[in-house]
C-alpha cells in the first residue's frame, strides 16, 4: 500500500520527457550523486521501460509506431508493491508522467532538449525516420511538459534544458537538493 509523500522519507522523483533528452543518463547520475554528496545508498533508480520489458508487463509490439504496448495495470501493481518501501527512495525513469499516481511522486524533472539535438541523438539509436520525427515533434510542442503539468501539482514540477554535460551536472546537483531540503524538513 503506497503512502502519500508527506508519510515517505524519501522523496520518490520523477524523471521524464521526449525519448533521447537523457532520462537515463541523469537518472543514473542523480543515484551516483545521492550516494556521494549525501551518503543515501537506500535510493533505487527504476527503468520503467526496462522493467515493463524485462517482467513482460506487455501487451504486444506494436510494429507501426515501433514500440511496445504496455499492460499498465500489471506494471502499476508491480510497481506500487516496490515503491511501498518506506526505507527507500526512487528516482522513476519514463517518457510518459501521467501514468503514476500523484500519491507517488514527490517531485517531476521534465528534461528538455533542443530539437536538432534530440534529432542527432534519435538517430544516431537507429530510430525510423517516422520514430524520430514523431519524438522531435513531442517536444517541439512540449507534450511531456503539458502532461506533467496536467498531472501534477505546479509547485513540484521543474523544467530543466539537458544538451550538455554541465547541463547534466547542474541538474543532477539540482534534484540532489530537492532531495537533502526534503529530507531535512
């Protein structure tokens, strides 16, 4: 049973946005950082994708737009039983906000990118070209920053542009303190 985030003693944060825009790599870089700046080595970094693949919480691949189908309801079960640990934060990785509870999620990142970059990045992973225009134009028209927006209280959500290492940097230290002014409350 998940509990609300004034119950939880680390906050559960959110990372989000286009495919390419860096969710991974920053999601990594904010554990490695939570570990080194401020000795939490209870956080737990969760690759939604990678988990709905890995545990099979698809339904089928869906060829036309290349990418699977998730069974959202078996993914948000497995997923609240592990975010129900009290002793644990987690930093969520995943394009789409809307699917979480409010009741999970302490703070939203969206991750930005410039359109040409995030172009070069897409393809450079072998996206179709359909794929890769269909991402840019996400972001070209903020669709994971409206969503996040819509899902969210505004007070917890924060834009942030992610391009280049120190943006990288800044942003990992930002959500660091997002995390110690929590903890500290």
């Amino acid at each position: 049973m998940q509990t609300s985030p004034d119950l939880r003693t680390y906050p559960n944060i959110l990372i989000t946005g286009t495919p390419g825009v860096g969710k991974t790599v920053m999601g990594e870089a904010v554990i490695n950082s939570l570990k080194e700046k401020l000795n939490l080595t209870n956080y737990e970094y969760l690759n939604v994708s990678e988990i709905a693949k890995g545990e099979q919480f698809v339904e089928e691949f869906d060829s036309e737009r290349d990418t699977y189908v998730l069974d959202e309801d078996k993914l948000l079960d497995h997923l609240e039983e592990k975010l129900s640990d009290l002793e644990k934060g987690f930093v969520i990785d995943y394009h789409s906000s809307e699917l979480f509870p409010e009741r999970w999620i302490d703070f939203v990142i969206v991750l930005r990118c410039d359109p040409d970059v995030l172009f070069k990045r897409l393809e450079k992973r072998g996206y179709s070209e359909q794929k890769v225009q269909e991402n840019v134009d996400c972001e070209i028209f903020q669709v994971c920053s409206d969503e996040a927006q819509e899902s969210y209280k505004p007070e917890i959500v924060f834009e942030k542009q992610n391009i280049t290492i120190m943006d990288l940097n800044n942003n990992a230290e930002f959500i660091v303190s997002l995390v110690q002014n929590k903890i500290q409350k």
